[in-house]
C-alpha cells in the first residue's frame, strides 16, 4: 500500500500534516483497523505530478523516506521537504495496526516552533536582567497633607498609614522622603479658616505656604518641593474656583487668584507649582506670573487629563472637603480619550513643563497616549481611591499587600509615566532599597 498526502499551499505545512496524521491514526482504531484516509491515494510520477493531475499545479517531489524512519528537524529542513517525504511515504500492504508516527509526532517535547519566551523566566536573576520596565525611587513622589493647628498627626481612616501632618511630622517625613531618595513631595495644605474666595491660599502665612517654607529649610534641593495650587481646600463651598452669582466656577476670575498662588508658592521656596483646578488658559496665566515675578525657573506640573472620578473619595477626608455637588463642569468625563489628548497640547502650548494623567490605574490608556505624544515628562497621579481599594483587599486577606502595591505602580511605568505620584512612595522606595 502507498499513502500519499497532499500538501496545504500555506505556512502552516507542518501542523496541517501532523493533524492529518493524528486524525487519521485515530480513524483507522475507530473503524477496526481498516487503512483508510480521509484523502483518496494517489501516486506521484516520476517527474513530482501526481497521477491524473490536471491542474498543471506542480506538487512536491517525493523522496521516498520510509514514514517510520522520518526525522524532521525544523532548524535544518523547511516545511515543503517534510511534506514531500510524507507524499510517498510507504506503509506495508495489509497491516492491521496503525501505522508509525514521524519522530517529531512521538517526540512530544519538540516544538513546532524555535520559539520559547519561557527561556528568558527561568530564575530570578533572568527575569531581573530582561524586565523591560523598573521603579527607581527617584520615579516616586510623596503627597502630603498638613492641616492648621494640629498638634499631633491625625490619621485618615480610609487612607491606612496616611495622616494630616503637624509641622514637625511634616518635616520629618520629607526628611525620610530624602533619605530614601524619591523625587519629590507633594504639598496639600488645610486651612483653619475657609471662605468664599479662598483668601487663606495667598496669606504668606496660611499653612500651605508656610508649610513650603518649612520643607525647603528642611531638605533644600534634596526633593523636589511641588504644591498643590487649587483652591479646593480653602474655599467654605469645597469647589475649585470661586463662584459667579449663579452658582458655577467662574473660570477666568479663578485662574487669576491661581497666578497669584503660583507667585506666592515660588516666593515660599516650591520647586515645581502644580495647578489641578482644570480652568481654561490656567498654565499660560501661570507662566506669566511667575516669570513677571522673577521666577522663571519654577517649573509647572499641570493636572492636563484630570478626570471627574469616584475615586477621590479617601482624598476628600484628608483634606476635609466641604464640597456639595461634583466637579463635572470642568474635571473630564470618564469616557473622553481624544479630549486628554487636546488638553495636553493646550497646556504644552501654554508652557507647561510637566503633563500628568490623574487617576492613574483605571486611566493607563490616557496614560499611555499621553506618552506617545507628550515631548515632556508624564506624571501619573495614583489617587487615594485607587490605594484604597487595595488597602480593603489586603485587610480581607484577599490578596498579597506588597505584591499587589509593586505591582500597580509598576504598571503606571509600563503604560509610560515618567513619575508617579503614590501615598505608598516611601513604602515602596524602602522596599527596593531592601531588594538591592
């Protein structure tokens, strides 16, 4: 008896031949041993045609292997020969048992392909040498609340491990901060005193920028001293700007008591101004003021894709907010993406130095797209919500606390954040520094 196959006209020869064999294995068990194909047999001529061939369809020319004795090794013969030597692979006439598989079929541990990702997994140390992403410290950034007249720290109970600072745990934890080697810090002031206007942010002697003063005396240029620059905290209606008569953020009265904050923050020592109000022209007004100022050197760091999330709800705790209503009139929607992208490039356009993505974890694709196009660092801004909701599922023992922390702010890198912004900061850099 000669069995002949006919070879698929695709890059798939090798699997189609081993699936026809195996199928046709278990069809001669099943139907008691009778050698039938599911493919009629048909001769090959001398000249590779096989036999009643019309097509004029040139068929590979048989080599006459016996199928038994078949070895293919992929690295040394392509696909077209293997399929040649199965077309007229012989089998004894009359037998009763199913025929011998190639080598390469019995020999299950060779693949059908030279290529195994597993090989750079093997050890620890394999896995360290090819990881494409890291965090370094230096990529971490602290966010810190101080609140007026506290005379010890007061924990915030949906952010576990975070407090509202007094002046001396404030410097300690930037002196800590420092120690560890993280980028920077990010100061959240709380007033003693709220009003309408928010007039505590542009008193020298308000406790945001007292509090600069303080941490710049305290570590000078080891950090980077960022502030938040909003009016959230200090204003008795909790929202971001001032209110007009009707009771909505009046947007440019607003970015002018921002450039007077950005003033204010660079005289008290801040490296780095962060406005994260989302008004319209906030960044040019900014730059304006601080270079009029004589403070051209103090960089900006814009909230550009700040989304209105459920996920600041920890944060409104921390900084006792007495926000009524939401945000939705000028934070982002949460289904807008070309929309983030539109508002980097009017915040680069207005001089921004820094562009960031706030949330982080449920924003990567914003983080992502911003990466793309961004010719500035790209902060990323891992909101209380986001830590909140692991902190939960580690206290239930439901998942690993440190593995899925490292985990997260890895994957804020990946998606292509230069920095970023964590309340679990020092905690991770102490981790690294103890995996060194």
């Amino acid at each position: 008896m000669l069995l002949t196959v006919h070879a698929a006209p695709s890059a798939n020869h090798m699997r189609t031949v081993l699936d026809f064999h195996l199928r046709f294995r278990l069809k001669w068990r099943a139907e008691g041993a009778k050698p039938l194909s599911p493919f009629p047999t048909r001769r090959v001529t001398k000249c590779g045609m096989p036999e009643g061939c019309k097509t004029g369809r040139m068929a590979p020319r048989a080599i006459g292997k016996p199928l038994s004795g078949l070895v293919m090794s992929h690295a040394t013969e392509n696909p077209r020969t293997f399929m040649a030597s199965l077309w007229n692979a012989k089998f004894p006439a009359g037998t009763d048992h199913p025929p011998d598989l190639p080598d390469v079929v019995k020999d299950k541990t060779m693949s059908l392909t030279s290529h195994r990702p597993r090989r750079l997994r093997t050890t620890a140390a394999m896995r360290r040498l090819t990881t494409e992403t890291r965090v370094a410290p230096a990529e971490l950034v602290l966010p810190a609340f101080i609140r007026e007249g506290l005379t010890a720290p007061t924990p915030i109970t949906s952010m576990p491990g975070v407090v509202q600072h007094t002046t001396d745990t404030l410097k300690q934890a930037v002196t800590q901060a420092a120690e560890l080697g993280l980028g920077g810090v990010m100061l959240f002031g709380i007033p003693g005193v709220r009003d309408a206007d928010g007039t505590a942010s542009l008193d020298p002697e308000g406790v945001l920028n007292k509090a600069i003063r303080d941490v710049r005396a305290e570590v000078g240029d080891a950090l980077v001293i960022m502030s938040d620059l909003c009016l959230d905290e200090f204003t008795d209606h909790g929202h971001c700007g001032v209110l007009d008569a009707d009771g909505y953020v009046d947007n440019d009265r607003t970015v002018g008591i921002y450039a007077r904050m950005a003033v204010a923050h660079a005289e008290a020592g801040a490296h780095m101004v962060g406005p994260s109000g989302m008004m319209d022209g906030q960044i040019a007004a900014i730059r304006t003021a601080l270079d009029g100022a004589g403070h051209a050197s103090t960089s900006v760091i814009a909230y550009s894709a700040k989304y209105a999330s459920a996920y600041y709800g920890p944060f409104r705790e921390a900084v006792d907010s007495q926000l009524k209503g939401n945000r939705r009139t000028y934070q982002m929607d949460a289904g807008n993406r070309r929309e983030a992208l539109r508002e980097v490039k009017l915040d680069l356009a207005e001089g921004a130095d820094i562009v960031m993505v706030k949330p982080a974890t449920t924003y990567l694709d914003i983080v992502a797209d911003v990466a793309a196009m961004s010719p500035v660092p790209v902060a990323a801004y891992q909101v209380s919500g986001e830590c909140a909701v692991i902190e939960a599922a580690a206290a239930n023992g439901w998942i690993d606390r440190r593995a899925a922390i490292t985990e997260s702010v890895l994957s804020i890198r990946r998606a292509g954040a230069s920095m970023v912004l964590t309340y679990w900061a020092a905690e991770v850099a102490g981790w690294l520094k103890e995996d060194r």
